[in-house]
C-alpha cells in the first residue's frame, strides 16, 4: 500500500473528479452571472427610460412661468427619491439617480437634480455622444463607478437627461460573486473528500485482489478472489478471474497427468529398445545384432509415432497446430487408405465395405486428414474380432461431408463411451495408448468440423465424422 496520500489512485481520481466538477460548476455560474448581470442591466435601462419619458412629459406640459423650475425640480427629486442612495468610500451617502434639463432659451444655468459636482458630470454628459432614448454608460471624473445615461431632446432645442448609477448593480455582482466562491470552494473540499473515500473503497478491493494474486503461486492454484454480493465491474472481474483460475489450475492438472502419462508409457519402450539392443550386443554374431538394430529402429519409429501424435494432439488442441489447407477429395483419400489396409483386414477375415459419394471435395490438411482416417482404420484392425464386418460411408448432406465408419463388434465399452475423445482413455483390453480418438477429434475441430460416436443398428461401433464442403477462404 502506497504510504503517501499524493501516489494513491484514489487521491488522483478524488482530484481529478473534484477538478472536473469545479470547472462545471464554474462555467456553469459563468453562465448565470451574465444572464444576471444582463437581467440587471436591462431593468435598470427599462426604468430609466420610462423615467426620462415621463420627466421630458412634464418638462414639456409645464408652463413656462416662473412656477416652472420648482415644479420640474420637485418631480424629479422624487423620481430620484425611487433609488435609494448609496454608500460611497468614506462611508458618506452618494446619490445614485441625477437629473439634468438644458434649454439655452430660458435657462442659463442648467436645471439640475443630483450629486453636488454637477460641473463633472455636465461636462462628461457634453463631452459624451449620447444618442436620444438609448441608455448609454458614462464615465464621470471623480467617481469610481460609471453611470447609465438616457437623453430625451425636445424640438424646441431643451434636452432631459436622466443619469443611474452601476454602483448597486456592481455591488449586487460582487456579493453574488464572493458568495460562489465560498460556496463554490466548500463544495471543492468537500467533492474531493467524498470522491477520495469512495474511491479509496472501491480500491480497497482491487487492493485485496492483487494481495490474493501475490498470494498465488504455480504450486498451489487452490487460491481464489473474495466476491462481492455486488454485481458491479469489480465483482465480475473477480468471477471471471476465478473462472480462469478454474481453467487454469484444471489445465495444470492435466499437463501433469499428460506428462506422467507420457513418461510412463515412454518408460517401457525405452527400456525395451535398450534391452534390445544390449541382447545384441552380448551376442555378437552379424545375424543377431542387424536384427536387434532393426527391431530397434521399429521400436523407436513407434515411439516417435506415439510424441508426434502427442505434440499434434496438444497444438490442437491449443489452437496452434499449422495447417496446410488445399481442396482435397475426401472420397479419394479414404478409398485410397481402405485399399491399404483391405489386405491387412483380409487376413482377419474382416470384410471393409465402402459406400462412398464420388468427388466430395473439402479444403483440408492432406497428412492430418490422412492421419485421421488411418486412425480408424486401424482402431477397426486391432480392435474388431475375426469375421467383422466394417462399412464406410460418405454423403454430402446440407454443405457438410459426413462419413460414418460403423462395424458390427462389441461397440464402445459404456464406461468410455462419454470419454472416448478425452487423451489416454481407452478400454481395459484396448493394447493403444488412447491417443488414436483424441487426434481424431482435435483434428476435426481445428478443420471446423464435429465428431461424435453412437451404437451402429447392429451394436457395434459407430463414429460419424461432419466437416464442411466448400473452398476454405484464408482470413
């Protein structure tokens, strides 16, 4: 277990979890703040200008007596009254709303409601290029915060101007923005804490499935992976990781029973060429010992017979044996074998009878396909009694080649009738080693066909073989 908290895998999935929920949360308040921001900015420009138009209304239904500057003054006062003042830097209040009117014809000096350095803003309001009825922002000399300005110009040249100040609208957007930002790195904090434990425990598990594993070794594969009650990713892993561990200890096994098996049965063989050729050596007459060679040579032509079907049957099986696909005539090649071994029946008084469907083409290994019907037909040789009778038939049916060797002997004893294809399995009287059926098999499968074996209506053996018809397409 890592001892510093910064090279764990939960501390970097804590982080980077919180890390991608900040930035979310972040574009997400972005996003708020300028629809705020623009929900402001458009209420403050409504009231201004629904302002400005009932002050330029009064302006103008006003008489001009002398009357005219009070009245004028007194509504805007209270139309500047509507926005509370606001608080400035010296802690003093300042006046958010000002209200000017010009009209060079009547008024000298300009009528003016609002802060009290009005010079300021009469000249940033002459200096600015305000265009009537659109509120704009202005900068005055003086004060921090811009202001909002709408003009309203009369035809007779006399022009109001209504001027609100950003500092509430400011304010309000700081206090929201310093809110979020407390919220937002309290939600940090507390996103890391909760996705460090969660990860921590989800890890926990990996933890005590690699503490497991260490545990294992090649002498003892009986370990297996704590499961979960859950059905989540972690809990599957460790049942598929069990299961490989079932495939894996049960292969185990049987390499040590195949290499116990292939040691004991290479034992007698060996042991016999070697007596052999010792008997030939002790003689010494030309006679003896060019027969012991002999003898010899067809003891280890059986023996390396017997580790080639081996090796052959293990690739096979792994999916590794190499195979040198060509279109082969199936029918031709078992009736080229049957005539091979005929004679060889013939002396047991065993009748070979052929019912074969001409031209049956299959792409196919030629040596492993040959291998395989020699195979049988040995196995019918050394296993059937005198006066048997064996039929070999081959049809084409649904783009599949099935041939069928069925005999009338005694038949599959029932204890290996469900094990024939397994290695080393063989019957109590049977002189092979159970290698024969397991090639068989193993070749088949590799070609993508099927084995099976059945009783022949006359109880004897029946081994019906299916491989596919057509032109093998290399991948």
């Amino acid at each position: 277990m890592p001892k510093r908290l910064c090279t764990t895998a939960a501390w970097r999935i804590s982080i980077w979890t919180a890390t991608a929920f900040a930035i979310g949360t972040a574009i997400a308040f972005s996003i708020v703040y300028l629809l705020v921001a623009q929900s402001i900015r458009q209420r403050s420009d409504a009231w201004l200008i629904g302002e400005a138009d009932t002050l330029a209304q009064v302006a103008e239904d006003t008489p001009r007596d002398s009357l005219y500057d009070r009245i004028v003054e007194e509504v805007a006062e209270l139309a500047t009254q509507e926005i509370p003042d606001e608080p400035g830097a010296n802690g003093k209040h300042q006046n958010s709303v000002f209200f000017l009117e010009t009209d060079p014809k009547m008024h000298e000096i300009p009528l003016w409601v609002g802060p009290n350095s009005k010079e300021a803003f009469l000249q940033a309001i002459q200096t600015a290029n305000l265009n009537p009825g659109i509120p704009q922002s202005i900068r005055i000399q003086g004060w921090k915060q811009s202001f909002r300005v709408v003009a309203r110009v009369h035809h007779d040249g006399s022009a109001v101007y209504l001027g609100l100040s950003d500092r509430g609208a400011r304010h309000l957007l700081h206090k929201l923005i310093r809110s979020f930002l407390a919220v937002w790195g309290g939600m940090f904090v507390l996103g890391c804490v909760i996705s460090y434990f969660s990860a921590r425990r989800t890890l926990l598990r990996v933890e005590r499935i690699t503490e497991a594993v260490a545990r294992m070794g090649s002498e003892d594969l009986k370990e297996r992976l704590p499961e979960s009650k859950n059905s989540d990713e972690i809990a599957r892993l460790s049942e598929t990781f069990n299961h490989m561990l079932d495939r894996i200890q049960s292969s185990v096994s049987q390499l040590r029973a195949v290499t116990d098996s292939v040691a004991h049965d290479l034992k007698s063989p060996v042991t016999s060429i070697r007596g052999t050729l010792e008997s030939a050596v002790c003689d010494g007459t030309t006679d003896r010992l060019q027969e012991s060679v002999g003898e010899a040579i067809e003891g280890l032509d059986r023996l390396l017979l017997r580790l080639n079907t081996t090796l052959d049957l293990a690739e096979a099986e792994a999916g590794a044996l190499r195979l040198d696909r060509k279109p082969l005539d199936l029918s031709e090649v078992t009736r080229q074998l049957a005539e091979i071994y005929r004679p060889a029946m013939a002396e047991h008084n065993q009748r070979l009878i052929l019912d074969l469907e001409s031209k049956v083409v299959i792409d196919a290994d030629a040596s492993l396909m040959e291998r395989v019907v020699s195979n049988l037909l040995e196995n019918e040789l050394i296993h059937l009694s005198n006066e048997s009778e064996i039929l070999i038939r081959l049809r084409t049916e649904h783009g599949a080649a099935e041939l069928t060797i069925q005999d009338n002997g005694s038949g599959f004893p029932l204890e290996i009738r469900e094990r024939a294809f397994e290695r080393f399995v063989k019957g109590k009287q049977s002189p092979g080693h159970g290698l024969g059926l397991a090639f068989v098999d193993a070749v088949i499968q590799v070609h993508g066909g099927s084995v099976k074996i059945g009783v022949a209506p006359s109880g004897g053996a029946l081994i019906t073989m299916f491989l596919p018809v057509g032109v093998f397409q290399p991948a």
